[in-house]
C-alpha cells in the first residue's frame, strides 16, 4: 500500500454548524450536496457528513465518546499558533490547550470542534510546511 492519506472524513451531529465552522475557521467547501461537505486541506481532502450515516457506512457502532483519534494543523510559527487557536475559539471551538513551549523544541496548542474532534495546533521547527500545505519530514 503507497502511503498517503487522501481523505479524512469527520462524523457530525449537525452537518451546517459544522460547516459553518469550519468555513469560520476560513475553510472554503469545494464540494457541499447530498449531506456531505468536502474541503481542499492541501494534499488532501476532510469531509463532513452525518455521524449516524458515517457509522453505519464504517460498519461500527458510534459509541459516542473520543474514537482515541487527534488532527493537527503545523503552521510556521509560534505567533501563527496563537492566531489558529483564536480564530477557531472565535468561530465556536473550546480551547483545550493555549499555545505553550513544547518538550520537543515546538510550540502547540489544542481546540475542540462543535463536534468534539480535537485538534492540535503546532509550530514544529524540524518540519518543513510546503506552499500548498503537506508537511515533510
């Protein structure tokens, strides 16, 4: 298997406050119909779509609690940490962490979604952010 993640799909309760929070988060949908929405995340894609729908589709049973699963924005900066984590309280996230030094020579913080899919925010100095988004290695 080449590996590559292209698609991230995000169960939700409510499919249009999701939406609008992530577009809060400055996210433009590039595909939204038929009760799912998709948006362009560099290399790859995150989609929205009823949790109900999205569990009976997996084959799982949608027990309702953390799935043991994090996302993570790298930005360039420490300052551009703290920007992420505002932007995404002001458009409805809880702020699970605030932008703090990192034991690893980083700098991090964390939010909630609506939904609650956390989210890590990070400035990794040994990472290197292309211009359309991937990180390397």
């Amino acid at each position: 298997m080449d590996p590559h993640i292209s698609l991230v799909t995000l169960g939700v309760a409510d499919l249009t406050r999701a939406r609008d929070f992530y577009v809060g988060l400055g996210w433009q949908p590039r595909f939204d119909q038929d009760g799912v929405v998709f948006f362009q995340a560099g290399g790859m894609v995150l989609g929205l779509w009823s949790r109900e729908e999205l569990a009976a589709d997996s084959g799982v049973v949608d027990s309702g609690g953390w799935g043991g699963v994090t996302l993570a924005h790298n930005v360039r900066s420490p300052g551009e940490v703290d920007t992420v984590l505002e932007r995404a309280e002001s458009a409805g996230a809880r702020i699970a962490r605030s932008g703090a030094e990192t034991p690893w020579g980083g700098y991090s913080g964390a939010f909630v979604d609506p939904d609650g899919h956390p989210w890590e925010v990070a400035h990794n100095p040994m990472w290197t952010l292309t211009d359309d988004g991937r990180t390397l290695l």
